[in-house]
C-alpha cells in the first residue's frame, strides 16, 4: 500500500474511532500527508530515498553486480539532502579512472 494511503487510512480509522476530529488532529494528517506525497515524488522523480533504504539497495546491488551487469561497476550512496536523503549512485574503473555511469547507461550493460 502507498504510504499516502495508509496516512489518509489512518486518519479514516481514527476519524471513525473518535468521532469528529479536532482541528489540530486534522492539520497533522494534512501535513503528514503532504509530506509523504513530497517524499514519493521525489523517490520517483529524483531516485531519493532515506539512508536505510539505500544503504540496503547498495548492499543488494553490489552483491547481484556480477549476475546483472557485464562489465564490473560498483554501488556507492551519495548524500541527496545530506542528513535526510541520499541516492544510489553507479561507478565503473575504466582503466584506472573511475566515472559515474548514468542510469541509461546502465541499462544498456545489462547481462
């Protein structure tokens, strides 16, 4: 379930559970809302995410690398908004200089 969702449910249930709500109640599930739908455009658009979830992608990705790529690249996290949110990011060693691969690129490596 996206996580708008469940905060937009979760208002629903306590609604339901309480009564009518306070305003106060109201405007933190707005704001909640607002930005969980922040959050998932940015994980769309821009590939961001928490740390936790990044840390977990590289370390997922650095260990399929050998099985999914046909040359070798390596999975870094790069600070996206430093304390708050971070990016995977695709390095490859051509010869004693490593550069970034863009996501297209990537695409195209694939086994």
């Amino acid at each position: 379930m996206a996580a708008p969702a469940v905060v937009f449910l979760a208002g629903a249930i306590l609604g339901a559970w309480m009564g009518p709500l306070p305003p106060f109640v109201i405007t933190v599930e707005f704001a909640l809302l607002a930005l969980t739908l922040a959050l998932s455009a940015l994980a769309a658009l821009l590939s961001a995410a928490p740390p936790s979830i990044t840390r977990r992608e590289v370390k997922w990705a650095n260990e399929n690398a050998a099985v999914l790529y046909t040359v070798p690249v390596t999975f870094e996290e790069v600070d996206f908004i430093p304390p708050l949110l971070s990016r995977v990011a695709a390095y490859r060693d051509d010869g004693g200089s490593r550069r970034r691969v863009p996501s297209y690129e990537l695409r195209a490596l694939r086994a």
